[in-house]
C-alpha cells in the first residue's frame, strides 16, 4: 500500500511540474523568438533555485517528511527541471551547425543553475 501512495505522490507532483515547465517554458520562448532556447534556460535556472531552497528550507520548516519530499522534490521539480530538453537541445544546436550557441548554452545553464543554487542557500540558511 505504500509504494502505490509514494506513487501517487510522486505521480501528482510529476503532472502538476511537468504543466509548470510546459506553460513556463512555452511563454518565455513565445516572447522570445526561436534563436535560443531561453524558455528551458529559464526553466533550469528557476529550477535549480527552487530545488536547492527547498531542500534548504522544507525540513527545517516541516520536519524531515516522506510525503513532502516525494511530491515536491521528486514529483514537482523531477518533472518541472529539465535536463534531458537541455542536452537535447544543447545537441541539435551542436549538431545544427552552431557550436557557438551550443556553448552558450551549455555555459549560461551551468554557470546560472550554480549561482541559483548558491542563491537559494543563502536565502534559505543566511551566515
């Protein structure tokens, strides 16, 4: 009984993020034209703040929570970050003739994911 309740934990979260990432995603790259994907990049970024501050923030609010942990971390955000589109991405780009924005890419994922990261602890845990 367990695991088909961690399921439709998990489940829930995946579904509500994986709406989350399409909708955000898509507006931004309506907005944005389609030289780039700035849609996933924002994803990513966002992502990667959100992840990192509620690992920092859920358990020291909640206590440590199975149920939390599940739908949020790994339902919602598993769902809503989106690695694999960036390395697809990342590839078409390469592969597309334009190694530059490939690089880009790749480089602005990182670099900003960290710094979000970096961020979010901060604000999560401040010295």
């Amino acid at each position: 009984m367990q695991i088909l309740t961690h399921s439709l934990l998990v489940g829930a979260g995946g579904f509500a993020g994986a709406l989350a990432r399409y909708w955000l995603a898509g507006f931004i790259a309506a907005r944005s034209g389609g030289n780039f994907p700035w849609g996933i990049l924002a994803v990513n970024v966002i992502g990667s703040f959100l992840m990192a501050l509620l690992l920092a923030y859920l358990p020291e609010k909640f206590g440590p929570s199975e149920t939390v942990r599940l739908l949020v971390s790994v339902g919602f955000m598993g769902s809503f970050t989106t690695f694999s589109t960036f390395s697809v991405d990342s590839y078409g780009l390469l592969t597309g003739g334009e190694p530059g924005r490939a690089i880009l890419n790749i480089g602005l994922n990182v670099v900003l994911g960290l710094l979000a990261v970096w961020a979010a602890f901060a604000i999560a845990r401040p010295a």
